[in-house]
C-alpha cells in the first residue's frame, strides 16, 4: 500500500538559493534528457545511463545521485507515454531516499542540493503527521517541487492490511447528474461540479480572448482550480462511501469503467461534461480508501445493470423511463434509476462466476483429456 503525503518546507534565505539552483538545473538538465532520449528512440534507463551521465555530471553539475535520479524520472515519464516529446516546464528536485534524502525526527528534512546536504524545516499540519508519526509507513520516494513556495512530495508505504471478513456488499454507481448512488439509496449530486466546470469554462474563454497581461496572469492562477474542486469533492464523497462500508462490515462494488466512453453515447451538447467528468477518479479514491481499511473492492461489468428490474429481474430498455425513473414493465416495480443500478452491482458481484473455480475446472477438464490420449 502506498500514499502521497505533500509537505511545505520552511528554507532560509541560503537555503532558498540552493534550492533554486539545484532546481534550474535539474530542470535544465531533464529537458537534456528528454530530447536525446526522443531523437534516438531511447527510452530505457541503463542504456540513457550510458548517453548522458557524463553529460550531466560535467555540463550540468549535478551529484552523481540527482544526475541518476533525474535520467530515471524522465525514463519513467517515458514509460507511460512515448507518443511525443516531453517537455518539463515545471523543474522537479527527484530525490532518492535514504541516499539524497532523509527525514530527521519530523521536524527537517535532509536534502541533498548542489550546495551540499541542506537540514531544511517542515510545516506540518495533522494530515501530515497522522502518516508521519505513524513508524509503519516508510519512505519510499521522494521530490521537492516550487510553486511559490516549496514543497516536499512524500511516497509512503506499507503492508496491506488484512480484509475484514464481510458477508455483504454496498453497491456504487457512478454517474454525472448524480456522481455517486450507493445501493442504501445514498446519493451524492453532482450539479455543483457541472456548474463549477461551466463557470471556470467560461471564465477561461473570456480570459483567452482579451489576450492581456492582466488575463494571462489570472489564467495562470486559475490553472488547475477546477482539477482541485473535482479532486476535493470527490475526496469526500469517497470517504462517506468508505466510512459506510466500514461501520456496516460491508465490501464495495463498483462499476469497471474501462472503455466507458466507448460503451456510453450522449447528446452532442453533453459531450464537453462526459468527457471532462473525473469517471475514474473517484473509483480509485474509493479503492484506496477502501484497500487502507481492509474492505474488499470488487469490480463488476455495469451493461444492462440500469436495464435490469433489481426486484424481478426482468431486463429490458423500456424498463428505464427517464435518467432518473425506473418502472418495471413486467412486475410494475418502480425505484429511483441509479439506486436500481446499485443493487444490481450487487446482484452482479454474487452470481459472477469465481475466476479461480473456473480456471480449475478448466485445468481438471485438460487434465481428464491428456489422460484419455
């Protein structure tokens, strides 16, 4: 289990002057990377080793630890996406831990710059040290960012937890008009965020056409505003989710989202929010809430699943009257759309099948026809 723990450091006047050369020229020395790793089509970390650690240690100054753990963080960037040049316009500080960084009794961190070790202050809050003083976590990664100010971006992990032992299920759908229905009949609305990203669209088409320094400085600090609203909201609708199947001893099943934008069609003036909505985001807060409490996570195909009658299981597309009516044309049951769509999340996680009965009974069946030949 790991968990990102971003910490605000407190330098001196010096120590602020090490930090932003050492930060330029990582920066300098990552976009170095980046560019001979494109020309030559050469993504690999061991082989850009042999191509720029030299480089980086002559041209650019860096330590032997920053000049490798600049190369792995450009080969990992490339690891995800070799579809264009990257290029990092925001310099980045990698760190490997404990060779280039440690943390010194919660209180400093000792970072290594190019003006040698520097012991700089932390300003913690109790988010961070709820992780921090907890000895089970262990530092795993570790970078140094500047926006403003500076920042310490932690890797923590630990082992799992055990899952707790649980008999029942709480189903979620995901949706955009209602981001989360739970099978309980919880529902989290999600009209605040479709006007909250109608807002800030509008804000940045009319910041881009007045095209003044004014409006490029309020752009830039609008710059992520609405990803940190998305983010925010659903932090806490997962938490509510997650705190639910704790204090009900239930597992989570969630909807498996892969090729939804392919499997779902919309009208033409509801693209723009489908496409932007953070589908997947608030199934990975929910998995990893739910993986640090110990409550299984089970992902189940959602096809049909707001077509299907949870009462008597008659599924048909006019069973769906409206976005948010069901009435079932062959018992009459009538229920809200998405919480119907919940409980069949459920009624789906315990008739599938189990990979692992199946796998064996495929392996016995192979087993039976080699001994007949």
């Amino acid at each position: 289990m790991k968990a990102t723990v971003k910490c605000k450091l407190s330098p001196t006047r010096e120590q602020v002057e090490a930090l932003d050369e050492t930060l330029t020229r990582c920066g300098e020395a990552m976009n170095y990377i980046s560019q001979l790793a494109w020309e030559k089509s050469c993504f690999n970390r061991v082989a850009l080793h042999h191509y720029t650690y030299r480089e980086l240690r002559d041209r650019f100054g860096l330590t032997a630890q920053i000049a490798v753990s600049v190369r792995d963080k450009v080969a990992a960037t490339y690891k995800a996406d070799k579809s264009k040049q990257h290029i990092f316009k925001h310099p980045v500080l990698p760190l490997d831990p404990p060779r280039s960084f440690r943390l010194v009794n919660t209180t400093f961190a000792s970072i290594s710059t190019l003006r040698g070790r520097q012991k700089i202050g932390l300003v913690l809050g109790e988010y961070q040290l709820k992780y921090l003083g907890d000895k089970s976590w262990k530092v795993c990664g570790s970078e140094v960012t500047k926006n403003g100010e500076y920042y310490l971006h932690l890797v923590l992990e630990k082992e799992d937890p055990p899952d707790q032992e649980t008999n029942e299920l709480l189903g979620v759908d995901l949706g955009i008009k209602k981001l989360a229905v739970t099978s309980d009949g919880d529902s989290f609305a999600g009209e605040g965020v479709e006007r909250t990203r109608a807002y800030y669209n509008g804000l940045r088409a009319r910041l881009q056409k007045a095209g003044t320094l004014s409006a490029k400085r309020h752009l830039r600090r609008l710059s992520g505003a609405e990803k940190r609203f998305k983010s925010g909201v659903n932090h806490l609708i997962s938490r509510r989710i997650v705190d639910k199947a704790v204090e009900t001893f239930r597992g989570i099943v969630l909807e498996d989202l892969k090729g939804i934008h392919n499997r779902t069609k919309v009208r033409r003036s509801q693209n723009e929010s489908h496409s932007k909505w953070a589908f997947d985001q608030l199934r990975q807060y929910i998995s990893y809430k739910a993986k640090m409490a110990g409550i299984p996570v089970l992902f189940v195909d959602p096809r049909h699943s707001s077509q299907r009658c949870s009462s008597c299981g008659h599924t048909a597309r006019g069973n769906r009257k409206n976005q948010s009516e069901f009435s079932c044309r062959a018992c009459g049951f009538t229920l809200n759309a998405d919480h119907n769509a919940a409980l069949n999340l459920v009624w789906v996680a315990v008739n599938q099948p189990i990979v692992s009965d199946v796998a064996l009974l495929q392996c016995q069946r192979q087993a039976t026809d080699f001994n007949r030949w």
